[in-house]
C-alpha cells in the first residue's frame, strides 16, 4: 500500500545511507532511493527476493540477519530498517541492538496482535487470518507475534530510546490508542 509506504519513508531523513534488514523485494529501498535520494543497502537472505531487488536495481546481500550484523562499523548508517522483519527472527534482542549499533535511528515495523479485530478473532476461538497476518497457523513464517505495548517494554529492556511510536492502519497513521486500534506498529528508534 503506497500510503503506508509514504508513512514509513517519511522518518527516513533524506540523503541518509540507509539498510534495511529482511528488505523483502527492494520496493522501500527504491522509492527512498528514488524520491529521497539516500544511498541504500539492502539484506535479504530469499534468493527470489535478491533477484526482486536487482531488478529494481537496489543493492542486497544475501545474509541471515540471525548471523549479526559484524561486517557493519558502528553508526555505518543514518537509518536501519526492520520492517515486518522482527517476527521472522529467533534473537529478537541481539537484532534491536545490532541494529540500534550500526545506525543512528532504526525504525521497526510489525503486526500488532492487540488490534482489536484480531482480539475478536482469538476470542472467538480462532487464530487471525488478516492483510497483516495473512497466513494460517500452521503455515505463517513468523516465528512469534507482538503488540504494540510489547515492543515499548522490549525497547526499554535493549536500552533503546524511542523517539516516535504509532500505529497505522489502512494507511493512516494511529497516534490514540495504536495498540487497541492499529493494525501495525511503527517504532523510531535509537540506542542509548
């Protein structure tokens, strides 16, 4: 969805050197690239996604983020992307605070499994199939789920500083009540 896109890219500074962490097809990275003029880097580890991001001409290294990010200088970026990537990864802490290292801000994007319609759906018994969660239980590749309010105490114990914090839902950002009324979390974040 372009709206959310715009929500996400709008905390990029422009002209920042940018990573993005689990960058899926490239399509962030090339519209920062394109309408923001950063320098991007991508990292992927789905070779189908590579090919994807070289179409788009996007820079990507093929790596498991469960690896860490030691090839990476401290502050080496301006910005560190996870976005969507946090629910796919067994060393949730170590990838916050890798990610908090090598860039000056980091901005995590994810599901919030306190959104009131997947509330509904798990007090009826039944595990959530929604935009943002589009896979059944027994298929989906995220490894676990948050909430918005999950990840500020999370934040807290990594040592991050968060500097904005927000929901968006059908791309619109959600600044009252975002862990009852957003389907996402965004956070902006940046280490101690």
């Amino acid at each position: 969805m372009k709206e959310r896109l715009e929500i996400i890219a709008a905390r990029v500074p422009r002209g920042s050197r940018v990573l993005d962490l689990g960058c899926g097809d490239g399509a962030l990275l090339a519209h920062l690239r394109d309408t923001r003029n950063c320098s991007v880097q991508g990292v992927e580890i789905d070779p189908d996604k590579l090919v994807a991001c070289a179409r788009r001409g996007v820079d990507v290294l093929q790596l498991d983020l469960e690896q860490g990010l030691a090839m990476f200088a401290d502050t080496s970026f301006d910005a560190v992307l996870l976005i969507d990537s946090l629910p796919n990864l067994r060393h949730t802490e170590a990838a916050l605070r890798e990610a908090a290292r090598v860039g000056r801000i980091g901005i995590a994007t994810f599901a919030n499994f306190a959104y009131w319609r997947i509330r509904m759906r798990v007090a009826s018994g039944r595990l959530p199939v929604t935009e943002e969660l589009p896979y059944q239980w027994y298929d989906t590749p995220n490894l676990r789920v948050a909430t918005h309010a999950d990840f500020a105490v999370l934040a807290a114990k990594c040592g991050l500083h968060v500097h904005d914090a927000f929901g968006i839902h059908a791309g619109r950002e959600i600044r009252t009540w975002p862990n009852l009324l957003a389907s996402e979390a965004l956070f902006v974040f940046s280490g101690s």
